[in-house]
C-alpha cells in the first residue's frame, strides 16, 4: 500500500500550518458527508424540517471553502513551498473546490425532498435512492480517509467504486423514463426523483475527482482525463 506522510521544515510552523489545512479539509469533509445523510434521510422521511436544516447549513460549507482557499494563499505568498508540499497546496484547493460541489448538490436534494414530501408517496418509499445515497455517501468517506492516509490504493478503490454508482444511476433514469411512459400523472414527481439521483451521480464524480488529487498528491503524477486502467498503473509506480 503507497503512503506518504508530510514534510518536516526546520520551521515548527510551517509544518503546523500545513497539518492546520489538511485538518480543516477533513473538518469540512465531515460536514459534507453530514449534508449529504441529512439530505437523504429527509428526502426518504419526507422530513420537510431537515430538508430546511440542509439548506440552511450550505453556507458553512461555503465559509469553509473560502476561509480554506485564504489560508492556502497565504501559505503560498509567505512559504513558497516546492515540491511534495506544493503539491498538497493544490490538492487541498483543488479538493476544497470539489467538497463545496457536494454540498451544492445536498442541497438540491434538501429542496427537492421538500417538493417530495407534498406529492402521494411511492411504495418502496424511495429506497432506490437511499441506497445511491449510500454509495455515494460511503464513495466520499473513504476518499477523505484516503486523503488522510495519504493512500493511492484507496484513492483507486473510490474511482472504481464510481462505475458501480454510475450504473445504479442509469438504472433509476430507465426506471423514471418507464414510470412517465406508464403513467403521465407521475411526471412531476418522477423529475423530482430523476434530478435527485443527478445530484447523486455528481457526487459521485466529485468524490473521483477527490482521489485522482490524491494521486497527485502523493505520485506527482496528473490522472484527471485519464481511464482507471492508467490511473492504477500510477498509483502503483
């Protein structure tokens, strides 16, 4: 298993300061992996008050992006770090950026389970996304530890577990398309539930994307636009 841990500077603060930014990446990982729960369990529920809690909490993850983004800036300015730690400056921003999405994304869920949650409820009580949420929810999780570990192989494990999302979520789309075919009185309810599982499948990607930034981390090596094949290849070498 390919690991690598942080730089050690002669200056206690800077090692400080760049442990300070991959804590506060993990600390807002957390909270999007929290809006996501929340955003499916209200959507499941038809829970209109944690659907509300979802949105309202969107801006945390905004301040953190932003508060995240300075901080990493500033590093720049004042260390101009080289090497493994330049690396580390981009991935954090890079993967700041990605965290923000998710939680872009939780929140469409919020407000489309409080559109949900006024329609006639269906029998399995939305359980196909509640799985996708699931995956989702575990793709982002174990790309954060990834993170935290510094682990390549584990960064590959999150982008293969993003083919099996990808197919869940064609398989809900053709689902949805059959029930609006079946019955037109179901179509408004039916996009709610097409746009949910969306925003599902986005999250997903950006989970990926999250990984592939870990392999850069750690290899120095660019895997964005690349097939899965060739992104093991560099995780192992």
């Amino acid at each position: 298993m390919e690991k690598t841990s942080l730089s050690h500077h002669i200056s206690r603060q800077f090692n400080e300061e760049l442990e300070d930014i991959r804590n506060k990446v993990l600390a807002m990982g957390g909270l999007v992996e929290e809006q996501i729960e929340n955003a499916i369990t209200a959507l499941v529920n038809g829970d209109t008050e944690l659907a509300e809690t979802v949105i309202s909490r969107d801006y945390q993850v905004n301040a953190l992006e932003v508060a995240i983004d300075e901080e990493s800036i500033q590093i720049l300015a004042r260390r101009q770090p080289a090497a493994g730690d330049l690396r580390l400056i981009v991935a954090v921003i890079k993967t700041i950026t990605d965290l923000e999405r998710i939680g872009d994304q939780a929140e469409r869920i919020g407000r489309m389970a409080i559109h949900l949650a006024e329609m006639e409820r269906p029998k399995n009580q939305y359980s196909e996304l509640e799985h996708l949420g699931v995956q989702v929810r575990k793709m982002l999780h174990n790309a954060l530890d990834a993170f935290a570990r510094m682990d390549t192989e584990a960064a590959v494990a999150v982008a293969q577990e993003d083919i099996k999302v990808d197919a869940e979520y064609d398989a809900i789309m053709r689902q949805m398309i059959t029930f609006m075919m079946e019955d037109p009185r179901n179509v408004k309810r039916t996009l709610d539930i097409m746009w949910s599982a969306r925003a599902l499948e986005r999250m997903g990607d950006h989970a990926c994307n999250i990984s592939e930034y870990i392999i850069y981390l750690v290899k120095g090596k660019d895997v964005r636009h690349t097939s899965l094949a060739h992104m093991e290849k560099e995780a192992r070498d």
